[in-house]
C-alpha cells in the first residue's frame, strides 16, 4: 500500500501514476491536511452522505444513458467518495482504506465458496441462496429481512423486501396471482373513505404493483424514473410548441393540451 499524504507540492504525475489507486489516496490525504482544502477538511461521514447518494445516482444515469465515458467519470467520483471516509476513518484511528480492502475481499472469498471452495451449485439461484445463508449465519441474524437499509428509496425497499421473502418460499406461484393481488388492492382503495384509509390502500397498491414489477423482471424504481425522464421530455417539448406559437400552456383547454402530448410523444419518438 503506497504512504498515504506524500504526493508532492506541485508535482507533475505520469499517466501511470494518474492510474494507481495509492495517487488518489495521497491526493485525498493532501486535501485533508492542515494546509489543504477548506472544504474537505470540514467533511464528516456525515455531511459526505448526499454526497455519496448522488454520485451514485449519477453513476446509474450514466448506466440508462450507455454512456461509458459519463459513467467512467462517476465510477471515479464513488472512488472518491470511499477514499475520503476511508481517510477520515484513518484520522479517527477507525479504520483505514486497508480495513475496507480487507472487508470486502475477505467477503466475496467466504460467500463465493464454489468459487474458491469446494462447493457444488446448479445455477444463479443457488449462488444467491448460499450468499443468503452465510450472510444471516455471520450476521446472527434470524430474519432474512434483516440487514435491509431503511434509507433506501421506498420502492426499491418494497423490491428488495419482497425479493428476499421470495427466496424463502414465501411468493405467488405464478403472476397472475400477483396481478389478481393488485386489483383486490386497486378496488380497496376505491372503497377507502378516510384520508388515513386513503394513504394506508395506496401503499398497498404501491406494494402490490412493485410485487408485479418484481415477477416481470422490472426494477420498479428505475421503471418510475424512466416513466419520469418520458415525462419530462415531452412536457418541455409541449412548452416550447406554445412558446412558438406565442401562447402558454395553461390556457390552453385540457383537449388542446392532450393533442400537443400525443404530438410531442410522436416527434420524439416514444
């Protein structure tokens, strides 16, 4: 492991060296210094924390948009995001960048034992299955539902929740099930009468409708989002069709609109 802090005032790196993991480290140990920058000397693992959600956020951007050159810049901005806890977490006298190494190669070895073991599995869902068990048995952990991030966006929550009760049995035995799921929930939330019962069916359809995405192989979350960007896409193109004609789209009749939404879908393709 290359001395953390020894990168040189001024110095001029090779491309080689602008490649090695131990630069970025130096470079984060540099910022972090006594006479580095005043923005990252003030950073916690706390205040980092947005930080790090969107840098992965904008990693998963890049990943819908293929676009490697975008996704190779925020692959390093998440890089950037482990050096600098790891760093703190070495000034701290916690843990250092070689404790995280350590974590998570020790880890993939013990939960890839037919890999480096002798291990026998038949398929990709027997390899999930044992990571499942060696997980809980490490943890102590009762609940295969234990372990879940409660910061997790609530529909990617929704998904995981119901992806890991699956592995245990605990799943319709065909979509359809799931979809008759769905609309005993859609009718319930007609028949709500209060705003507590309102919110309370809403989840339910929610829930039931990331159960059917989860049995169709759909990421319900990046479904969303999608079905967002679409949105968004078309909505400007109908503001600039008015702003061409001079008008805005609030006085528009809510049929003149509806023409203007289909026209934007044509035009863009979707």
């Amino acid at each position: 492991m290359p001395d953390e802090g020894k990168l040189d005032e001024g110095a001029t790196l090779r491309d080689d060296a602008l490649q090695g993991f131990g630069t970025l480290l130096d470079i984060i140990a540099r910022l972090r210094a006594p006479d580095g920058c005043p923005w990252d000397r003030e950073q916690t693992h706390v205040s980092l924390k947005p930080n790090l959600l969107e840098e992965c956020y904008e990693a998963l951007e890049a990943i819908d948009e293929a676009d490697d050159r975008k996704l190779c810049e925020e692959l390093g901005d998440i890089l950037m995001q482990v050096a600098l806890h790891s760093q703190l977490g070495r000034e701290d006298g916690r843990f250092s960048v070689g404790d995280v190494l350590r974590s998570i190669n020790a880890k993939l070895i013990r939960r890839h034992p037919h890999v480096f073991g002798d291990t026998k599995v038949d398929g990709a869902g027997e390899v999930i299955a044992n990571w499942e068990a060696i997980k809980r048995e490490e943890k102590g952990t009762a609940s295969v539902l234990d372990g879940l991030p409660r910061g997790m966006p609530a529909l990617a929550l929704s998904q995981s929740m119901q992806r890991r009760a699956a592995r245990v049995g605990f799943d319709w035995k065909e979509i359809q099930g799931a979809l008759d799921k769905l609309s005993e929930e859609v009718q319930e939330l007609r028949q709500s009468a209060t705003h507590d019962e309102r919110v309370r069916e809403f989840g339910d359809v929610l829930f039931a409708l990331v159960n059917v995405a989860r049995r169709m192989n759909v990421e319900s979350e990046e479904a969303l989002h999608m079905a967002s960007r679409r949105f968004e896409r078309r909505f400007r193109q109908m503001e600039q069709v008015c702003d061409q004609r001079g008008t805005t789209l609030a006085s528009l009749p809510l049929e003149e609109q509806d023409r203007l939404w289909e026209q934007a879908k044509e035009e863009l393709g979707e």
